[in-house]
C-alpha cells in the first residue's frame, strides 16, 4: 500500500503542512499529536484554513479520545498520549517532521508502544538519522531493533546546508 488512508502527524506545529494535506486529500483521515498549548493553535490555524472545518476536534480528555472518530480531524495534546492508548479508529501511517531527532529513548520507546499497539504500518519520517546532543536517541537504530526497517526505494537524503537541513533525511520506515 502506497496511498494512507489515515495519518497521525506528531508534532504538527501550527498545522500548515495538515492543512496542504487534508485540502489534497478529503477522504484521508487526519489526526494531530501536538503540546498542550501549540494544540490551540494547530485547531485555530486548521478551523480557519480547512475548505471543510466543520468536523475538527481538539480533544482535551481521554473520554473525548475514546469516543472520537477517525473521519474527523482530531488534535490530540501530547500530555493525553501513553504507550498504552489505543484509539479507537484506525493509523496506519505516522507523518514525523523534525521531532524524533530530538526525543530521549524513553519519549521515542512509548511511541513504539503507541504505534504497536495502534497497529501502525509505517512512519515517514523527515529528521536528522543521528543523534548530535546527549539527549537525543538514535532513533533510527531504536525504530530498526523494533521492526521498522527503512524502504530504501522512499528515502532520500536532504544536504541543504543554508537552510540547516544538511544531515537530514526523507525516511520511510515499514513494520515487518
């Protein structure tokens, strides 16, 4: 399978790149993971951008999780997210734009969990592919000790040194 049908985006910022997608994409399910504050801004930014708004959840209690549908776009805060959740809608693909590179391992082990337990198929991941301060993980290694081999026919390395993206990588990442 090439084309999502759902995507969990963790740590979306303020949305711009979910709402090129939802708007592209009308029968895509999308969900947010995202800090407790920046999820204020991610809803208000999506509420306004969206051809069809309509249907946005901010989620604010893991009651409101539990009863959420996958047909809405739903905004989760970080602080609700464990490696036990398990929503109640289908993920299979996970969008990651800068965030893992910056995860300690036990931040990127309780995705893990999160991402087994919701049977998620596969990350794309556009990050750096090595650790460079003490905190950081190599989450490259961790994902790949845990099943998520890179499909080497969907990954392409990014070297654009004025715009500090050099060492980063456009990764697909498939659960075995």
């Amino acid at each position: 399978q090439t084309q999502p049908n759902s995507i969990l985006e963790i740590g979306s910022g303020f949305g711009k790149l979910a709402s090129i997608i939802i708007n592209k994409n009308h029968k895509l399910n999308y969900s947010v993971i995202e800090y407790p504050s920046q999820s204020l801004v991610t809803y208000f930014y999506l509420k306004n951008k969206l051809l069809n708004s309509n249907n946005i959840n901010l989620l604010s209690k893991i009651d409101q999780i539990n009863k959420c549908k996958g047909s809405n776009i739903n905004i989760i805060p970080s602080i609700l997210i464990n490696s036990k959740l398990k929503l109640p809608y289908e993920i299979d693909t996970i969008l990651n734009i800068e965030s893992f590179q910056h995860m300690e391992s036990n931040d990127i082990y309780n995705y893990l969990n999160f991402f087994d337990i919701n049977n998620v198929k596969r990350i794309i991941s556009f990050n750096r592919d090595f650790p460079v301060y003490k905190s950081e993980t190599n989450f490259y290694k961790v994902f790949h000790d845990n099943g998520f081999i890179v499909n080497e026919n969907y990954s392409v390395d990014i070297n654009m040194k004025n715009f500090s993206l050099n060492g980063h990588k456009l990764s697909v990442f498939e659960k075995k």
